[in-house]
C-alpha cells in the first residue's frame, strides 16, 4: 500500500483532530485501508480510494498503583497467526486473549509460542536475569512497538546490558524483573505471573531506572515541542 495522502494533509488531519481535544497529552490512532470494493472477494482487485480513519483520545495519567506495586499477568498459548510482524486490523484473537488476562484479574496475556515468550496480547515484552535486560527478537513473531525500540535505546545509552534474544518459558518464570511496554503503557512492571511473584514481588531496580529514564525523556520531547 501507498500512502493515501501528503505529509501536509497528515498534519492538517492531527492538527484539526489535536486542536479540539482537551488536554495536552493526546493518543492518535491511524487506521488506513485498501478501500471498499464493490463486490465480496478475496482478492485485492483494481486501485481503490482508500479509507482513512483517525481519531485522539486524552491520555490517562498513570495509575500510581502500577508504580507502586505492578501488575498482574497470565501465560497463555498464543493462538494468533503466522505473521504476527504485520500491523491488520484482524484482531480478534488478541482481543480474545487480551479478555481473558482481564477476566482473571490480569493486565495482560503473555503468549508463548513452541515454548518461547514472544511478546503479549497488546504489548511487547521484556524481562531481566542476572542484570541483563532481555527481550525477543524482531520476527514473524511478534509486531515491533515504537516504545520497546525506545526502551532499548534508552538502556543502552545509560550503559546497560540487553539482549534480543528467544525467550524460553522458563526463564520467563525465573525472572527477577519483567515488563510490558506499549505506547500508552510506557513501561509497565508485572509483579506476579500465573499468580506466582516475579522476583520479590514488586518493581525492581532496573525498571525504576528505564521508568526515569523515559519519563525524563517525555518531558525532554514536551519541552522542545513547546519551545
């Protein structure tokens, strides 16, 4: 797919959609499609007028019940598709699985794949073992989020040890740390796991230095864009 539309129409768009919204911190979500065609079929036929949709929520301050004690989070199989890397708007099973973390009182579902952790329903995953962050590579298995790039720019910079590397399902339940990012989650710490306590129970020491690391660069990013 092409883009449907000039950079100065995007910017017309958000702006229009940033001018209405209250609040200063907005989410904008994007959503562009082939079009509409004129009959049922599985192929992608002729050119089409695409279909462009965007919408801003406000963006929730966090909870600081979350900073304070983390999250809970279910292992579950992942039943998604092949192509996970692939950004569609055929969700239904993360959101079938994203329902069942709530249901058991969960944030998130993390899914394993042939006995790795690959990423969660609607968020990518880290974990640290023995004072190296870990988190799974960029494949057909997981969809890259902006915020895990940047959690990994961040630690590296600071000087901290990571690694993209498959993840067993062992080792997750063996972390001292682990954590799920999203870009309306930041860094989010997850303190028990099937109900088990990850490390102590609470977040660790590393996830305290990646949160004051990408809250000092939010706040680095608003400034310069208010300057």
């Amino acid at each position: 797919m092409e883009d449907p539309l000039p950079r100065a129409r995007w910017s017309e768009i958000f702006s229009r959609l940033l001018a209405g919204a209250p609040g200063r911190d907005q989410a904008i979500y994007l959503q562009v499609t082939r079009g509409a065609a004129p009959v049922r079929d599985h192929r992608f036929g002729e050119r089409r007028e695409p279909t462009v949709f965007a919408m801003a929520r406000p963006m929730r301050p966090r909870d600081p019940a979350v900073v304070a004690s983390g999250v809970r989070a279910i292992l579950r199989e992942d039943t998604r598709w092949q192509r996970c890397d692939l950004k569609v708007i055929s969700l239904v099973a993360a959101v079938l699985l994203r329902q069942e973390a709530e249901d058991n009182g969960a944030e998130e579902a993390i899914l394993i794949r042939d006995g790795l952790a690959v990423e969660a329903s609607t968020s990518n995953l880290f974990l640290v073992e023995d004072d190296v962050i870990l988190t799974p590579p960029k494949d057909h298995r997981l969809l890259p989020g902006i915020t895990r790039d940047l959690v990994l720019e961040l630690a590296s910079g600071a000087g901290l040890t990571t690694r993209e590397r498959d993840i067993p399902v062992e080792t997750l339940r063996n972390a001292t740390e682990v954590w799920i990012t999203s870009s309306t989650r930041e860094i989010m710490p997850v303190t028990r796991l099937d109900g088990a306590p990850v490390g102590d129970g609470r977040p660790g020491p590393l996830w305290r230095r990646l949160d004051a690391l990408y809250q000092a660069y939010k706040a680095d990013m608003g400034e310069a864009d208010h300057a």
